[in-house]
C-alpha cells in the first residue's frame, strides 16, 4: 500500500529560509521532486493559510509552474487528493467526488477555452 505524502510548498520553503519562487521550489523541495519523478501519490497542502498568507489554489498554482504542468495533470492531482480523503462514509465521499468532478471539468473547459 503506497501511502501519499502531503507537501506545504510555501511553508516547507520558508521554514526551511529558502526563497519562495516556482525556481527554488523545483531545485530545493526535494520530496516534492521524488514525488513527481517517481509518480508517487501526493497532495498539495497548507500549513496554516494565515501564517503563511497562502491558500491551496496558490499551493497548487506554484506546483504546476514549478513542474510545467498542464491542466490535465493539475486535474489529476487534485482528484489524488480526493481519493485520499480519510472520510469513511461511503455517500459523503460519492459527495466530495461529484463535486470535485464537477469543478474539474469546469476548470478545465475554462482552461481549453482560454478564459480567465
């Protein structure tokens, strides 16, 4: 059973005093780049939004431009990290997929069609 990692891009690099841009972040989070090297299961993450003023579309905003990825990646991520949810009531998460899946294809439909 492969267990996924939760990586906090803006706080992993400030506690650790490394400058916070989509640069440093590819060549310093090293459990970042193991993850997206070897594929393995990760989901993107705040320590505390206020601390850090950050929220989780920012976090995965500098994830996918560290790594270059395209929308169709950054939908994949973020339906890993649905799938990792620790919810056991079987309809809450049919819930959380529907909706996820929703926003998905609405972000990605935004996305093919150049909007903002």
């Amino acid at each position: 059973m492969e267990i996924p990692i939760e990586v906090c891009p803006t706080s992993n690099m400030l506690t650790l005093d490394l400058p916070l841009n989509v640069k440093s972040l590819k060549d310093n989070h090293g459990t970042l780049q193991k993850c997206m090297e070897s594929n393995h299961s990760f989901s993107v993450s705040t320590d505390d939004s206020g601390l850090f003023s950050t929220h989780a579309v920012r976090e995965l905003w500098l994830v996918a431009q560290a790594y270059e990825l395209d929308e169709w990646r950054i939908a994949g991520i973020v339906w890993d990290m649905v799938d990792q949810v620790f919810e056991g009531n079987r309809k809450t998460r049919a819930y959380l997929a529907r909706d996820v899946r929703v926003r998905i294809k609405n972000m990605l439909k935004v996305l093919e069609n150049g909007e903002k």
